[in-house]
C-alpha cells in the first residue's frame, strides 16, 4: 500500500504519466488520475429526501486543492495502513464466516429434505402396515369360518349333532 499518492488533476493527463513512470518502481509511491468529476446530482433543488449517509469523499480539500493546482499528494499515516490492514482483516473474517453460514444452510437444506423423504416413506410403511393388518384381520376372520366349519364336520362325522353349535 503506497504511503505517498499523487492525484493528478484530469487537465493535466501529460503530468499524470510522467510521475507514473517516474515512481513506476517505487512502492512506497502511488499516481492517480482523478476521475471525479465534481458533484453527480445535477439538479438545483435539493433531493426530497438525502439518501447518502454522509459525505463519501473522506478528503474534501483534495477537491479544492485540484481545483486551482495541477496535483495534491496524500501522504497516508500508519494509522490509515492499520486502519486499512484491520478493515482487510474484517472482510476476510466477514467471508469466511459467510462461508460457515452458507454451508450450515446447504446442511439444513440438505436434512430437510433428508427428513421429508424420510417422512414420505414412513407414511407410506405405515399405509403398509394398515393394509397389512386389515389383511391380517380378513385372514383371522376366514380362519375362524374355517375352523368353525371343521369343527362341525368333525362333529357330525363323529355322530354329533346335525346343528353347529355356537
């Protein structure tokens, strides 16, 4: 991160490309061109309501010093490289944690779909299961006929009554 920057005033572009290939290898140096054009509302009357925060330019006198001259240099303190270096930091913690959350969510999508297949299968077992047990009980009824059918014919070869007794 240079600690010296050059903004170079946009009327001035022959200026801009002999400070870059001056200070070309010299990291500790940065040249811009500035590309801001001044104020982007064009409008006279003030918007209804101000949607901006706060001032995005964190260095008004760099405008009005480009105003009048045909470069400003910055000379950044190591409090803004601190600042910078824990702001990377954060936005590398930031993501990483995104990361986390995102697959705990492709997990709980993943479970939830685990468990509703899950569910289709046991509605369809249990389904199983009544049909089963309804046929079970069909069969538990033919067999009573059945045995209540035998009974009386062993009872009637063994000479017993001709009447089926309950």
């Amino acid at each position: 991160m240079p600690i010296h920057l050059f903004i170079v005033n946009r009327l001035h572009p022959d200026l801009y490309e002999d400070l870059r290939k001056r200070f070309a290898c010299d990291q500790n140096v940065g040249v811009i061109l500035d590309r801001r054009l001044g104020a982007r509302r064009m409008r006279t009357a003030p918007a209804a309501a101000e949607r901006r925060r706060a001032e995005r330019r964190a260095r008004p006198e760099v405008d009005q010093k480009l105003q009048t001259a045909s470069h400003t240099m910055i000379v950044r303190g190591p409090s803004e490289s601190a600042s910078l270096r824990e702001a990377r930091e954060w936005v590398e913690v930031i993501h990483d944690r995104v990361g986390a959350i995102r697959e705990v969510l492709d997990s709980y999508d993943r479970l939830r779909r685990e468990a509703e297949t899950i569910k289709q299968a046991h509605e369809r077992l249990r389904s199983d299961v009544d049909q089963a047990k309804r046929e079970l009980e069909d069969i538990d009824a033919a067999f009573a006929r059945a045995l209540a059918l035998a009974n009386d014919i062993l009872s009637r070869l063994r000479g017993g009554s001709t009447h089926p007794t309950g």
